[in-house]
C-alpha cells in the first residue's frame, strides 16, 4: 500500500473534525475541569506577553489563556474558527490541515502542540513543518495523551463519558521524543501531570494536586508534558564577550591567583570581583592587581555585604559581556575548565550550563561528609522538579547568556524563600523560562586560602528544603 492510498485516513480526521465542531464546543463546556487543567499547564509554561501560534486551537481558550503579545490558532474545520474569532478578537484563529505551514508568517516565542498528535496522521511530518517555523530560541510546548489510558478511554467513549474520535495515535513520551529527534527537535525537560482527569469534589483536588506528582504514580498520570527546541547551529565564539564574576568575601590570598589563571574567552573577557565587605584587604588587592595587570580587564565592585546572592547580583548589574560566569573566589573549582562552560553554551549543547563536581574524583577535604550527602539529596529532589537529571545543586560555577539572565531575573524571589547562595534561584528560574539546563563535569579541589562559607549546613538545608517545596508548586503544573 503506498502513502497516496492512506489518503483517506487523512480525510477522516478532517471530515471527524468538521462534523463534531458543535458537539465539540459543548464537549469543553461540559469537561470544563480537564480544560482548566490544561490552561493551568500552559500557563505555568508559557512566558506572558510572548508570541505564541497554538496548533489546534479548538474555541479558542488556550490561546487567550496564556496572554499572548501576538497570537495565531490553526484549527481543522472553519466552525471552531469562527467561534474562537467571535470569542477572543483580539487574537488570530485560521483553519489549517497541519500537513505544512508555509503560510505562517512570522517568529515565534512559542508554538504549542495541544492533543494534535493523537490524530494526526504523520507525527514525523509535522514535527519536520514546525521545525521549518521555529527559531533557536523558539520553545515547542507539546501536551498529549498518556499512551497507558489507552483502554480506559475506549471504554469511556463507549459510555459516552469522553467524545468518540477516529482510530488515535497512542505515543509514548519514548515515542515522541524519538519522533522529535528524527525531526531535528530536542527534548529540554518532559513531565506528566493530572491523574484523574474528571471532576469530583476533593478527591480531583487530592489526586492531581498531590498523589500525581509522587515519582511512581506519575508514569500513570494522563497528560504527557514536553518541552522542547529545535536543534540549534553553532556559533563562533569570536562573536561573543564575557564576564567572569568573581564574588569574594576574605579572600585576599587567592585573588591574583585567579587573575592569572582566568582564561581568555570569546572576543574579550572582564573580571568581576564582588567584594562583599571584606576586613582582610580584599578590597585593595583586587586594586592591586588593577594596576599590576593592565593588560586584563578587571572590575571592583563593592557588594551590599549580605549575602553572596546579592554580591553575584551586584556584579551583574556591571557586567558588560554577552555571556555571564560564576567563579566561586575560593578557586575550588578549577579556573582553567572555563572555556568549556563557554564553548558548551556558544555550541549550543545548551542554554544554562551547571557545573558538577560529583562526576570527577575530588580531594579529601574539597567538600564535607554532610554536604555530599545533601547535595545528593537535593540532586534527586531537583531532578524530579526539573524534569532534567541535575547531579550538582550547588556548585558555584554556572554560565549563560545575559539575555537569558534578565529573563530569569523577572521569577526571581517567587519561591517563597530567600536563597542566599542563589544557586537555587538561578536553576529553578531557568527551567521556568524553559532554558535548556546541563550539567558539565568539573575538577573540585581544595581552597588553598581562607575558610569555607557554607557554614550552618542544617539551617542552610532547612531552608533549601523549604524552597524546594515552594518551588514544586510553581514547576510541577497543578
């Protein structure tokens, strides 16, 4: 049988569509509670005031419901167009079949993909169309049905509790990630979410708000969550600037040592020192190594004296690179390994690169008992929030674009709790904007000068656990 005599196939689900569009409309008033579900994902997906084309637009709802500056919705049959434009005026809605989108003009922010992949009829295809619209930094947002439900639907739409459909496409999130890789798209982080997918008083509440988000049971939930990026070309890294931030609080006997050992980047590299108050002549060291290395582009900055947060914030601010990087003063992590932060984020293997320091052996006191094993608690806590393998929460060292940093900045402090380190904050706030997080393996040795920082390793723990579990409400959906 050749390709041309599945065309009716195609016709089937044009014509299902086009039939059921007014049962269709009631069928979202009636299933409203699973609809607010999705509207809940989206938006705790998508940025505000981004430009969104949303394929399979259905009345209109989803588009409208993640305020977008400029949005387009593709829908099948010209009736659930119609609606959608009488609902939301403000945005665009036009009738597509998804097999190209040669008329869709334009850049996007986002392009969502929500329940088009259960009938569609070439998967590969249409990831091949949405990789022909989509930028480097375009997100594609694709929330489909869990393949296990696969009997239980059936059975549902034989009760008529769930509107009958054509013969669907039950993908695994295997199976869409390896379509996506097929199609030249990359998978950033993957999730699944609601559990029980009708309404019922409290016991919908319990289980989609909790029971669905427990590691096990989540395999079961309803809804697969991927978002993903098309995969991007490298570029030359003489085309970028960078930063290298230094943050240092009694850290005299190590600052020159950084200067040397600090290497040059890109088109031109700035060191940032961030003296955070320091009493042991910090301060005048780093004014020291001014004068003695002018041919290095070294800054003093003087930091609030608070926290080492707000002294790497602080830095930022006078920061003039393309590409942001933090150096722990402390010089544990070695200087030398800079470059490939760089070149990782430059080739584009990813957009927020983390350094980790539990893949290389390390020396005997370059980190305490305690606090290998709450960084590897804490490596699997962020893992499951993430939905990306994180091995190392709390190395000192991590790179990315300012651009991406000022995005970043606008879900800073929504966790509910203070992170004085900042490392917590960066690594939630970027996967909230969807940036595509790696972990780089590191060589972690012992400071040579001064002591340690991170003292109060219980209180500290408390409250990086209180932030998790204010961060879970926010990365987790519903």
């Amino acid at each position: 049988m050749s390709i041309n005599d599945l065309n009716w196939k195609k016709r089937e689900i044009v014509n299902s569509h086009v039939k059921n569009a007014e049962f269709r409309k009631r069928w979202i008033r009636k299933n409203h509670y699973y609809y607010k579900q999705i509207n809940k994902i989206l938006k705790s997906i998508v940025e505000p005031n981004k430009r969104v084309l949303l394929l399979k637009s259905d009345v209109g709802e989803f588009l409208d419901n993640v305020h977008p500056s400029y949005g387009l919705g593709l829908e099948y049959g010209e009736e659930l167009v119609s609606t959608a434009k009488q609902r939301y005026p403000n945005l665009h809605f036009e009738q597509s079949d998804f097999e190209n989108f040669k008329n869709v003009k334009g850049k996007w922010d986002y392009i969502l993909v929500v329940s088009l992949l259960d009938d569609t009829f070439d998967v590969l295809n249409l990831f091949k169309e949405i990789n022909k619209i989509a930028e480097d930094r375009t997100r594609v947002v694709i929330i489909n049905h869990n393949s296990t439900w696969y009997p239980i639907v059936r059975f549902a739409e034989k009760l008529r509790l769930k509107m009958k459909q054509p013969t669907l496409n039950w993908l695994s999130l295997q199976d869409i990630c390896n379509v996506l890789y097929l199609a030249d798209i990359e998978v950033i982080k993957k999730d699944q979410a609601v559990l029980f997918p009708k309404y019922i008083p409290l016991i919908s509440y319990l289980l989609n708000k909790y029971i669905a988000r427990f590691p096990g049971i989540r395999r079961l939930d309803y809804l697969q969550v991927i978002t993903a990026r098309r995969v991007p070309e490298k570029r030359n890294p003489k085309d970028f600037t960078c930063s290298v931030v230094i943050p240092c609080r009694n850290e005299k006997g190590n600052i020159e040592n950084a200067v040397k050992r600090v290497p040059k980047l890109g088109k031109g590299t700035e060191i940032i020192f961030g003296d955070d108050k320091s009493t042991d002549g910090t301060k005048e060291e780093v004014l020291r190594c001014i004068k003695a290395y002018p041919d290095k582009n070294i800054k003093l900055v003087d930091s609030p004296g608070i926290c080492k947060a707000k002294n790497v914030w602080e830095c930022f601010k006078h920061a003039s690179g393309d590409v942001l990087m933090i150096l722990d003063a402390d010089l544990t992590v070695v200087p030398e390994e800079l470059h490939y932060f760089f070149n990782a984020l430059i080739e584009n293997k990813g957009e927020f690169i983390n350094g980790s320091r539990m893949v290389y052996p390390m020396e005997d006191q370059a980190m305490r008992g305690l606090n290998m094993v709450g960084n590897k608690m804490f490596s699997m806590i962020f893992s499951h929030l993430l939905g990306n393998p994180i091995k190392d929460t709390l190395c000192g060292t991590k790179v990315f674009f300012k651009k991406d940093f000022e995005r970043m900045q606008k879900v800073f402090f929504t966790w509910g709790v203070e992170d004085r380190w900042g490392d917590y904050e960066m690594l939630f706030s970027a996967s909230k904007v969807n940036l595509k997080i790696i972990d780089l393996p590191v060589h972690y040795v012992e400071r040579t000068y001064g002591e340690t920082k991170m003292n109060k390793r219980i209180k500290n723990g408390w409250i990086m656990l209180k932030m998790c579990w204010a961060a879970s409400k926010k990365l987790k959906y519903v």
